[in-house]
C-alpha cells in the first residue's frame, strides 16, 4: 500500500488527500498555519517523488501504447543544438534501423536544461555536454567527442581579424556578437576569453543558439561576429557570406557525451547508441 499512493496516484492525489499521504508514510508532510497548508520537508520530498513516479507512469503507459502497435519501445531523446552532424547520423542510423522499430521523441535544448529534464524523468537520455551541473552521482555520462571552438565574423571584417596571429580582444570586444543563452558552456568560453584580455565582456546584439537564426542574423550585421564549435561555424559560414578563423581558441570546450539516469531502464538502448556513434569514430 505505501508505493500505491504515489505510484497510482502521483503528485495531485498527494496534496489532495493529506491525512491519507501522512498515514500512509508516518511522516508530517503538511502543516497548517496562517497562510494554509504547507508542506514540511518531509512532505517536499514525498511530493517530488511523486512527480517522477507520475512522469515514469506517463512514459510506461506511452511506452505500452507503441508495443500494442508493434514496436519495441519507446526512446526519448535530448540533443544540444551544437551536436556534431557526424554524431547525430550516426545516432539515427542506429536507432531508426533497429528492427522491430522504436517510438522516438526528440528534444532540442541546452545542456542544462537537457539534465533537468533527465532527473525529471521526462527524457531518457540526452547527447549534451559534460558540465559541472551534469557531473553528479545520479547521471552516467560516455564521452563522444571533443570539440574546438571557433571564431566566425562577417566577411566585410575578416580580412583585419585573419592578418592577426592571434585574436585582439579588444578589437574584438567592440564588435556586434551574437551570444549563446546564459549558463551555457560557450557562454562561459566567451566570459573567460575576454576576462583573460582584461576586457569587460560586451553587451550582445543578439543571444541565440539555433544555428539558423544567427546564419540570418550574423550577415546583417557589418560587424557581426559569434563562437562557435568548428562544425557549427561551417555551417553558418557555409554561404560564403561568412569567414570561420582557422586558428581555434586556446579553451577547451566541454566535451560531448550521451548521458542518463543511473539505473534508467533505458541503460542497455543507451549503451547501445554509445557504441553505434563509437562505430563511426573514424568520421567524427
């Protein structure tokens, strides 16, 4: 009976029925007082169990859903935006040929918010970055790549930035940038850049992260100029409108890996995709 109340039930049956949940755990989970009831640490901690039990219930009942319709499972997948193409050919030539055939979703999001929804059952496993943030106890991570980290500028400026040996901070620091959102990898890579040459860091014409939107935006801006991970920078210097420094930066970007909840059910597909994207080493 005690896994029922929240397995069955999750988080709304838990704060409905507050005497039946302390019963059930012999724990105070709430308290009364002048503003309401409230919840006492016990009882946080028992309302976030039971959200992960209500995600796992959803996911389990989808999962059921896709084997009456003759698939295998059901994977739901992370993928940072910067992720290599290399990397994501691989991953769905893996996983789109596996007989029979699996239900996927396909998330695109930072890597901090890629972990969140990990620890908040809501993915299975995510192609992110190793961070501080992702480096706890709870998460298996499997290294995948590395990545070096790039200057691209508009063409009308890269003749005076490609004559350098190595980047002018300063002439730098008084360019349009396009920035990644805050908490990012990158974000801190371009904090670090311009603190090691004594500048302040800039005020961004534009935060983005999909590589479309700062393709279209950094060639109307005369000045433009963003960082990005060698593949990335290709891809929006691609037109020609664009120039990719060939030298890389001296920080090392946080590498890419596949990463999941210790103990998911999800393991052996996890390990599996490991090893389907390792196959291909040679091209990444």
């Amino acid at each position: 009976m005690r896994g029922q109340l929240c397995v069955r039930s999750g988080r709304s049956e838990v704060a409905s029925k507050p005497a039946a949940a302390q019963n059930v755990t012999l724990w105070p989970l709430f308290v009364r007082t002048r503003r309401g009831l409230e919840t006492t640490p016990a009882g946080e901690v028992v309302l976030a169990r039971a959200r992960f039990a209500e995600a796992d219930n959803s996911a389990l009942r989808r999962e059921l859903e896709g084997l009456r319709a003759g698939r295998q499972g059901r994977l739901r997948l992370g993928v940072i935006p910067y992720a290599p193409d290399p990397i994501l050919d691989a991953a769905w030539e893996h996983l789109l040929g596996k007989k029979p055939r699996l239900s996927l979703v396909a998330h695109e999001d930072t890597t901090l918010n890629l972990i969140q929804a990990l620890r908040n059952r809501m993915l299975d496993c995510a192609i992110c970055r190793f961070s501080q943030n992702s480096a706890a106890d709870d998460l298996e991570q499997e290294l995948l790549c590395h990545q070096t980290a790039h200057i691209v500028v508009t063409r009308s400026s890269a003749e005076t930035l490609l004559r350098m040996q190595s980047p002018d901070i300063g002439k730098l620091s008084q360019m349009d940038w396009i920035f990644p959102p805050l908490d990012t990898p990158i974000r801190r890579m371009i904090d670090a850049m311009f603190a090691a040459g004594g500048q302040r860091v800039p005020v961004p014409t534009l935060e983005a992260y999909a590589t479309r939107t700062i393709s279209a935006a950094l060639i109307r801006l005369p000045r433009g100029v963003a960082l990005l991970p060698l593949h990335t920078a290709q891809l929006v210097a691609g037109d020609g409108r664009a120039v990719v420094l060939p030298e890389p930066l001296p920080w090392r970007m946080p590498p890419i890996s596949l990463a999941w909840l210790r103990g998911s059910p999800k393991a052996q597909i996890a390990g599996e995709l490991v090893a389907a994207i390792r196959a291909h080493g040679g091209t990444l």
